[in-house]
C-alpha cells in the first residue's frame, strides 16, 4: 500500500528536466538551416548559361599528327595564307527539363557576371527531350555552315545554285500528308521555284479557294502534288503549313571540323574565315578578333543567344575586338568586359569593313552599340 508523501517531502520519482537555455535555440537554427538546403537542393525552373570553348576558325582541330584545319577548302581550290584569330565563340547550358539546376546554383549564379539566369522553357520547349534538343542543335549548325560558305561566296561574287526544300511538315496543316521533309520543290502553280519568296507569293496570290499545283522531286522523281492553301493563323495570308530550307550546289566543298558544337551562332565567323582563306593577304592584319551571329546566304546577321556569356569568353581568350549583331545591342549595353571593344553588325559586308579597318588599325570611328 502506497503511504501518502506529506506536504514539504519530494516524490520519490526522477524530476523532469528543462531544456538548457540556448538549446532551443540552436535546434531552430539547425531545423532552419536543414530546411534552407532542402529547398535549395531542389529542383528549378530554370537553367544557367555560361561561357563555353572558343574555336579560331583561322586555325586547326585536334593536335599534332591529328590536327586538320577547322574549315577545310579542297587543295585545287587556291587558297592564302592567315594571320591573327577570328574567334567564334560558344555556350554552355547547365540544366536540362530532364536534369535540372538547383536553387542553390540559380542563387550564386545571380552574382557572377559571367552567368545568366534563363527560364527553363525559354532553352527547351514543353514536351522536348535532352536528345530532341541536341538533334535540333546540330541540324542548326549544318545549316548554318551551308549557309555561311554561301554568304562568303556571294560576298566573293561566286556562282552556286540553290533549291528551296521541305524542312518541316506542320501536323494538321494542308500539306500533312502530302509534302514530305526532304522534297526539293520544283514549280509551283506552274512556275519555277526560284527563292522562298517567290514561292510565298504565288501561294497567297492563289488564294484558298482551289487546290495549288505542286511539283516536287522526291526519290530523284518529280512528283506532281496538289496543296489547298488555308489561312495560316500567324500571319492572316494563306500558307500551305511547310517549313522551308535551301539545299546548295557549291562549286567545291567545304568541310568544318566541329563536330561537338551545335546551334546556328558560328555563321558570320564561319562565313569571315572562308573568304579570309580565299581571298590573298590577311583578312584580320593579326588583330585577335572575336565575333557571333547568325548569317543567311545573302550575308544578313542576325541575332544569336547568350551573347554577354560570349563576350566574356571572347575576353577570357584575349580578342580585343568583338563583332556583335546589331540585334542584340540591347544585350551588349552595359555588361561589356574591360578590355573588349564591341563593333556592331548588320551584314557580312560591314563585318569585312570592319574587320578590314581592325587591320589597318584604323578602327575609331567604328559603329558600336550605344543605349536608346
């Protein structure tokens, strides 16, 4: 039987313990740090650029025994001495839909110069793999080289042929089904293909009302096809729902050593280095000389992605000079690396101005991208 404790006497039981002061505290601070790392471990919606390799075009791929010129022009062609660099320039990507970047990696990529934050949609559609994009890169810079050697042998004044082809067929369009990726189209409604733009023309002069009369070579056939036109819903005109490219016959072939490096950005460097190869005397004077943009055949440069990322890598390879299209000015103003000086671009011929001028180290006066 268990005799009552009288008043003023301890209960024989072992007496609950308060924490010591301060220990709760510190299991906050660990709880909140715990936390902090979770949520920065965690996946993000975006990815970071950063500068990538630089590849002189003037120069060669591989080393020693291996080594072969980046852009190669066949022996029976006559070609010049080079001197100085025409750098193009690349970028990496960290992160991918499948394989995305961190917080803790978006954060200390806000305070590096060097980096930008880009939304993760921006880079990679919805819906589009590691492997879908990687393809569409090297699509990208087949193309563009195909185009650059056409832009230095327009500039050279050069004779090629060009045929326009079916890159793409859009699904549910008039032309599923029809067209195929691949097709060179021969006449419409009649009438030699000559350019894109004549093919646009004759397709929205002939309306939506009948079907359009086709010809294309497939198979090394020519194939009698007809397209009704429908009106596309981007531009209000009618549109048969294709995706255009040129397919080039060049007087002799021109071959790059780049096979790891995907996109259209390299096409004005490109484009410089074969008329550098061709025409006699140094294009660059020995300047080191950077650039990016994409080119068409005619020689227009347009706007390229992740060009803070290669200026600074431009800089890090020690070109003084750096060709910029006139497209991304609003990119360029305020984030040029000490020590760059930026030449805006509009077209392959000003790149030759300007480059040529680089070389005659008359080079003052040369536009470069100023704040609107």
């Amino acid at each position: 039987m268990t005799q009552p404790v009288p008043p003023g006497i301890p209960h024989a039981r072992r007496a609950r313990r308060r924490p010591a002061p301060g220990t709760v505290g510190w299991v906050l601070l660990l709880l909140a740090i715990a936390g902090t790392v979770a949520i920065g471990l965690s996946p993000s919606p975006y990815v970071v650029e950063r500068p990538g390799p630089v590849y002189d075009v003037l120069g060669s791929s591989g080393s020693g025994a291996k080594a072969k010129p980046l852009i190669g022009i066949p022996s029976a062609e006559r070609t010049y001495p080079t001197t100085g660099s025409l750098d193009m320039l690349t970028v990496y990507v960290d992160g991918t839909p499948q394989s995305p970047v961190d917080w803790i990696g978006v954060a200390t990529s806000w305070f590096d110069p060097t980096r930008s934050v880009v939304p993760l949609d921006e880079v990679y559609p919805p819906g589009i793999t590691d492997d879908q994009a990687n393809q569409q890169d090297k699509v990208e810079m087949s193309t563009s080289q195909q185009d650059a050697t056409a832009a230095a042998l327009t500039a050279l004044g050069r004779d090629y042929t060009t045929t326009v082809v079916v890159a793409a067929v859009q699904k549910g369009s008039a032309a599923a089904g029809v067209l195929k990726p691949g097709d060179e189209l021969v006449s419409v409604g009649g009438a030699p293909v000559t350019d894109l733009a004549q093919l646009q023309s004759a397709i929205r002069d002939h309306g939506t009302t009948a079907p359009l009369a086709l010809v294309v070579k497939r198979d090394g056939a020519d194939v009698p096809v007809e397209v009704t036109p429908r009106v596309s819903a981007d531009s209000g005109k009618p549109a048969i729902g294709i995706y255009t490219g040129a397919r080039y016959t060049f007087p002799f072939d021109v071959t790059f050593q780049l096979a790891d490096v995907g996109g259209p950005s390299a096409g004005m460097m490109l484009a410089l280095g074969i008329y550098d190869k061709l025409t006699p005397g140094s294009l660059t004077g020995g300047a080191h000389i950077a650039g990016t943009g994409e080119i068409s055949a005619a020689g227009e440069v347009g706007a390229i992605g992740g060009i803070r990322q290669k200026m600074y890598g431009a800089r890090n390879a020690g070109a003084d000079w750096f060709l910029a299209p006139a497209s991304n000015c609003d990119e360029v103003v305020g984030h040029v690396p000490a020590g760059l000086r930026v030449v805006k671009v509009t077209t392959l011929r000003e790149a030759l101005r300007d480059v040529t001028a680089i070389a005659a180290k008359d080079a003052a006066d040369l536009p470069t991208c100023t704040s609107r």
